[in-house]
C-alpha cells in the first residue's frame, strides 16, 4: 500500500545513500519550486494557491465557493510547457 510517506522516504533513501549526488531536497521542496515558478509566469497569486491546495483566507473562502478549475488547469499547462522548455534545453546541452 502507497502512503503519503511514499516520496519523502524514497528520497531520504537516495540522499542517504548519495544515488543523486546533488544536495538533499525534501519533497515539500517541490511545492515551494513550483509556487515561486507560477509567480513568475504571471498566475494570479491565489489561483497558484489552489493549485497546491492551499485554502484562501477564511472570510474569502466563506463567500467565494469558485474552484477555478479552468484557471488552475491553464496555470498548470503554463507550469509543463516551462518544465518541457527546460527538460529540451537540458537535451541539447548534452
């Protein structure tokens, strides 16, 4: 059975062991990464919070009911197409 433990145990598995031989990230880690990089792709700040999750502040989250489901899908296709742009760049680098 998968656990929410799964990914931070499998990755102190690789620091510990030195597989990765880059410094020791945890995965908490990827949530701040990926919220800094939707700031700079110009999604609205708490269309980036929805995107990882968060609640908006209380009185906000009382009255607005919206889920932003299509704001969140487009700033995640905004997210891809900048890993994909770094993923090819890394390819021709090579």
């Amino acid at each position: 059975m998968m656990t929410d433990k799964v990914l931070g145990r499998a990755m102190r598995h690789f620091f510990e062991t030195g597989a990765l031989g880059i410094e020791r990230v945890r995965p908490h880690d990827f949530r701040r990464t990926v919220r800094t990089h939707l700031e700079k792709l110009n999604v609205q700040p708490h269309i980036a919070e929805k995107c990882l999750n968060h609640s908006l502040a209380a009185i906000n989250a009382v009255y607005n009911k919206n889920t932003y489901l299509n704001e969140r899908r487009e700033a995640l296709e905004r997210w891809e197409g900048f890993l994909m742009r770094q993923i090819n760049s890394m390819k021709y680098q090579s």
